[in-house]
C-alpha cells in the first residue's frame, strides 16, 4: 500500500480527481506532440478563448485587428509562451476558496514563477526536455492533495511552519508523509511517464539518492531544485539563503557566474508579472532580487538615520532637561526671596478687613500672585470666584447701615465656614463683593463652589431681610497647561476679567454665574 492510498484509507476520503481539462491538457502536453496540442486549443473552448484574449490584449497586438483564429495567436504568441499561459490558466480549474490560512492563490502564484523560472533556465540547457516545465509547475500538487485530504491536518502543518520547521518537516510530523510522496504517488495514478513521476518525487532530495537513480532524473532533480531555490527568493522569508544557495547551484549546474545567476533571478518578475496581470495574481507581483536589495538597503540606511535623529534628540532633550532643572532652581531661589519678602510687607500692613475678619484686598491681590505663580510652577489647576450681592446698595437705603453691616458679616461667616481650610476668601473694597481664591480646583469644581455660595446668599436675604434677593458669581480658571509656558500670570488682568464678567452679568440679566478660563488671549489683554 502507498502513501496516498494509506491517507484515503485513513480519513476515508475518496483521491481528489484532476478536471477533466486538467487531466487532458497534462497528458497532451507531455505524452503527445505539436498537432495534437494545437487541435486542443481548437476543440477546447475555454483554452482557445482564453488564448484568443490574451493574444489580442493591448501589450500583444497594440492597434492591429484582433486575431479570430488559434493558430494565428500561437504563431504571434509563440509556442513556448502559448504552452506556458495554458498552464498557467489551469491554475483557475484547480483552486478553490478558502476562509482560512490556507491560501490557494498563493499556491498557484509560486506554481507559475516556478513554469517562469523553467523557461529561463530551457534557454541556458541545450535539450531542455519539455515536461520539466510541467514537472516545475506541479512539482508541490502534493501540498494540494494533502490539504483536500485532510484539511485540518494541513493547517496543522502551517503552525508548525510558523514555529521554525521547515515545509517537510512538519508534513512528516502531521502526515506521516511529505508533499513530494504523495504528489509523485498522486501523478502515478494517471499513467504519466517515470522520469516526470520521480522527478516529482525526488525533487526536494540532493543528497541520500538511491544509487539506482538514472543520471537524466538526477539532472532534472538538480534543475528543479534549482528552480525551487531561485523562486524561494521571491516567496520565502528567508531570500538571502535561498539566494546564495541558487547562486552556488547554477554554478554548478549550468557553469553560471554569480552576475548571470542574478541577472537571471532579475529577468523573473518582467515575465511572471504579466502572466499574474492576465490571470489574476496582481497581489503577488514580484520585483526584482537585486531592487528588493538596494529597497531593504535604503531602509536599513533610513532606520539608521533615525535611530541616529533619536539618539541626538534624546541628547537635546536631556541637555534641555538639565537646563530646566537649573531655570527651576532658580525660580525657586527668586520665589524664596518674593515669599520673604511677602512675609515682610504683609507684617507692615494690615491684612484683615476690620468688619468682616475676612483678608482684605491687599492681601487678596498678595495671595492671588502667590498661588499663580505656585499653579505655574507646579503645573496645577487654580480657580478664583468674585462674588457680588444683587444691589447691595439699595440695603443701606431700605434698612439701616447697622443691619447693613450685619447683613454683610453674616455673610462672610457662612461663605468662610463653608469652603475648604485651604481656600482663601477675602473681603474686597467694594463693601458688597468678595473674592474667593480655590488652589487645585477645576473650572467644573470652581462652578459647583459658585452655585454653593449663591444658595447661601439667597438663603441669607430671605432670613435676615424676607428678600428675594440673590448674587452674581464669576469663575475664573488658570490651568499652566494649557497656555504658552512663557507667559507670566497677571494678577490685575485676571481681576479686571473677574469685574468685567459682572458688568457682563449685571448688564444682561440672563444668568447669575459666568465661567471663563485664562488663556492666551486673557494672558495678554
């Protein structure tokens, strides 16, 4: 029992038969001669319509009448290229379509490089037998067999590929069996000649041969694995071992230098591409060797220049970071300095508004700078409020000054008592506004502060003087983040933005709180 027979009998799978074009066209080619090939494309529609197209694409006949008869096209085709495109074209009759990693296409793509390379190598051969062509383009159908065989298992063998074996390897490890085997036992079952069968066979083993091998089948073996070297260039991810190894063999084979063998190797993808355009494998277009070269050259020359750009910002970044390091130190010097002498005025002056026990103006303004230049620094977010009550001055004239007063420190006790230890909130010289100074608190965390403090108020005037009276409350944030670094915070901007949102509420009378956060524009009113 062979091997193909011990797979079918193993998955009960019946032998995956050849088209019956395939099948005809095969046998044709090798076991019969020029006329009956010619009455094939005659009698075979498919063939000789496919033949007629290509011949009357643009590349081949240009503005000339199309051409009608075959034997016409082989004659403008020339008869090499008519037996390689017919080949080619079965590739159509034999794939099918999968959803997983095994990929027919891509079978049939290399299958036709390895015809290409066939016919390359016939005009360096004098007596190139002809069905080597044949023997290069089916010399893998075994890789198809196994897979409709048993498709899982095939699978299996592209883990294993992915994980460092090589094509045989893993088929022996999954099968039991490699390609070569069943492809050769596979072609057997058609009665094909048994120099093309062990040429199938023995295609991928150089050495360990049986002496009884003929010498023509130990030459074909050596061209095809020449073959399978110079299209491996192409598609294996290993092309420059492929490539050194094609080289050594055409020089031994066909007495090549390494110029020739390489010039060779280059002509490929000008012939295979336009077999690939006319059948439909235009993904797998090939380039040159020698460009893929000089392409991979330029790429290590550009991945070197940037790791060379890198190394030289990384240097810039550092010296920067030094000299950021040294401008903090200093800053911190200047701001120890400021802060001393902060400490120093602010013991020369009062610091307290007398009626509410709150910080005064003064102080405000101090603190206000203080905290900017900290947010600065630090990078961290700040928030100010101004808050004004709704026509303070009508209060005097209803009430007395004295509940006036009263009024205005009732109000500064539960604003003070309400708001977190570190926030500052001071009394302004204006008797009925107040500023409220918020470190590390959002324009969000700034705007739920400012709705707070206005219920207060509104609570306030309705139990000291049965009013319905509310405020007005303008939020102000200072996020470093998000202004040019270079910008030195402005203490009296920021206030005369902070007056100018109440102007802008009082003056439309829509709403009681407006947000604004300082940016580039603000920094440099």
């Amino acid at each position: 029992m062979g091997e193909l027979d011990r797979l079918l009998k193993l998955t009960k799978k019946p032998l995956p038969p050849l088209p019956y074009l395939v099948k005809e066209t095969v046998e044709t080619l090798i076991l019969k001669g020029e006329r009956e090939f010619l009455s094939l494309l005659e009698t075979k529609k498919e063939l000789k319509d496919f033949i007629l197209n290509t011949t009357n694409l643009p590349q081949f006949r240009k503005d000339n009448p199309p051409v009608l008869d075959i034997r016409k096209a082989v004659l403008i085709l020339g008869e090499d290229l008519v037996k390689s495109l017919v080949l080619s074209f079965l590739s159509h009759k034999l794939k099918k379509t999968t959803f997983n990693e095994f990929n027919f296409d891509l079978f049939w793509a290399r299958a036709i490089a390895n015809l290409g390379l066939s016919n390359l190598l016939s005009s360096h051969i004098e007596a190139y037998p002809s069905y080597l062509h044949i023997a290069a383009y089916f010399m893998d159908y075994g890789i198809l067999v196994l897979y409709q065989i048993y498709p899982e298992g095939y699978l299996q063998v592209l883990k294993l590929k992915k994980l460092g074996k090589t094509t045989l390897e893993a088929e022996r490890e999954v099968f039991g069996v490699d390609h070569a085997t069943i492809g050769a036992e596979y072609f057997e079952n058609y009665n094909l000649p048994r120099r093309f069968v062990l040429d199938l066979f023995f295609h991928h083993r150089l050495t360990g041969l049986p002496e009884e091998i003929p010498q023509e089948v130990l030459y074909d073996i050596k061209i095809l694995h020449l073959i399978d070297l110079g299209v491996g260039v192409y598609f294996s991810q290993k092309k420059e071992q492929r490539y050194e190894n094609f080289k050594s063999l055409c020089q031994e084979i066909l007495n090549l230098s390494e110029t020739e063998a390489t010039v060779l190797l280059d002509a490929l993808p000008g012939m295979i591409n336009q077999f690939y355009e006319i059948l439909g494998y235009e993904t797998y277009k090939l380039i040159p060797y020698t460009e893929w070269v000089k392409k991979k050259e330029r790429k290590l020359k550009e991945q070197l220049q940037q790791i060379e750009d890198q190394t030289k910002e990384e240097k810039k970044l550092l010296e920067a970071y030094k000299q950021e390091i040294a401008k903090l130190l200093r800053e911190k010097e200047i701001l120890v300095k400021q802060l001393e002498k902060i400490e120093g005025d602010l013991k020369k002056q009062s610091i307290f508004d007398p009626l509410t026990g709150l910080y005064n103006e003064e102080y405000f303004l101090l603190r206000l700078k203080e905290e900017l230049l900290r947010a600065k620094r630090y990078q961290r977010v700040l928030s100010a409020l101004l808050l004004e009550i709704e026509k303070g001055e009508e209060l005097a004239e209803t009430y007395s000054l004295k509940e006036e007063e009263r009024f205005i420190k009732s109000v500064a006790e539960n604003l003070a008592n309400r708001l977190r230890r570190v926030d500052v909130v001071v009394k302004l010289k204006n008797p009925y506004r107040f500023g409220i100074i918020l470190p590390e608190t959002p324009l969000s965390g700034a705007m739920v502060v400012a709705r707070k403090l206005l219920q207060i108020l509104e609570t306030l005037c309705g139990k000291i003087f049965n009013l319905k009276k509310s405020g007005f409350v303008v939020a102000i944030t200072f996020d470093p983040k998000k202004i040019n670094p270079k910008t030195e915070p402005n203490v009296h901007v920021i206030l005369k933005t902070l007056e100018k949102g109440l102007e802008i509420l009082k003056e439309k009378q829509q709403r009681r709180i407006l947000s604004m956060v300082v940016d580039k524009e603000i920094e440099g009113a």
